[in-house]
C-alpha cells in the first residue's frame, strides 16, 4: 500500500531519535543542520539557531508522544499531546499556495521552518485522508521506531515482526515458562 510521499517525512522527523541507542539526529542546532540538509531543506545562512533547534525538538517529541498515546489508547494522552501540537503548530507560519496542480500549505520561510510546515501539513492531510492512522510508533518498549502500517487491515504493532515481534514474542513464551515451572504453593 502506497502512502502519501510527504508522510516519509513525517516518519523521518519522528524516527530523528532511537531511545534504544540514544542517537539523536537533532542533538545541535549542527546535526539539525545535517539533518535538514539530508532530507532537502538546506539552511541558506549557517547552523539553525537554538531557537529552532528547541521548537523541531519539541514538535519531534509532541508528535512521538501523539503516536504512543494513540497507540496505547489513551485519550488524556492524546489530548495532551494534541494540545502541545496545537501550541507549536501556532509558532510556524503556514500559507496557501496554489502554483501547482492542487492547492496545498506551505511554509512562509525556508529551512526549520520549511521542514516543520512539511511536517504539518502532511500531518494534516494524512488526517483528512485516513492515511494518518497507519503512521504508529512501534511498542517495543525498547525501540521506539515510528513506522507506517502497510498491513491490510492497519493492525501493526511492531515495526519488524523480525525483530521487535520476535523479541516480545520471546519474552512472553520465557515470561509463560517460568510461571509453568514455579511450584505452586498449597
């Protein structure tokens, strides 16, 4: 199943962090720069600021934080992340454009700010198409991947079955074992 193009960016953005490792692709307003530069939004003058650098930070965690929320169903999470989305999404000015074949949102500046009006207004047409309940956060606990649900019937829950589904799968057969093999107390 093919998804919106923008939404890659979207998964980029969140995955610009493993918790598993600690690597941190927005560690400085110099790896942000990378960053950038890497996924087309190069920086005309020099490093983001550090100003940028905290607001891509916060809209990168408000949006992982959206994604585990939805995924553990909770709703006080998500309102709470929506909020927070809410309070950035108002620091990044968006306008219409209609240059190409469809009207769309656009950024009014380039760099950070480009990136992060991608960000959401892929967001937003992904919630306006359906496609944005395919883009989850994996719940092994100690990977963290967002990744997009291409299943049938969107019912993901680990970004590998190869990897994070075997290693939660293992661990609740071991988990099982060892429960059997307690003697039970009478």
């Amino acid at each position: 199943m093919e998804y919106p193009r923008d939404l890659e960016l979207v998964v980029a953005f969140g995955d610009s962090v493993d918790p598993e490792s600690g690597r941190d692709d927005l560690g400085s307003p110099a790896r942000l720069g990378h960053w950038l530069a890497v996924h087309g939004f190069p920086q005309s003058t020099g490093d983001p600021s550090a100003a940028e650098l905290d607001l891509a930070v916060q809209l990168r965690t408000a949006l992982r934080n959206e994604l585990q929320a939805r995924h553990d169903s909770d709703e006080t999470g998500i309102r709470r992340a929506r909020a927070h989305l809410e309070s950035l999404a108002a620091r990044i000015p968006l306008r219409a454009s209609f240059s190409g074949h469809t009207a769309q949102l656009v950024s009014v500046h380039g760099g950070v700010a480009e990136m992060l009006a991608n960000v959401l207004s892929a967001i937003v047409r992904a919630e306006q198409d359906g496609t944005w309940r395919r883009i989850k956060i994996c719940h092994e606990e100690t990977c963290g991947e967002v990744f997009h649900d291409r299943s049938k019937n969107a019912s993901k829950t680990w970004c590998s079955m190869n990897v994070c589904g075997n290693r939660n799968k293992t661990r609740s057969y071991r988990d099982r074992r060892r429960k059997d093999t307690r003697p039970s107390v009478e």
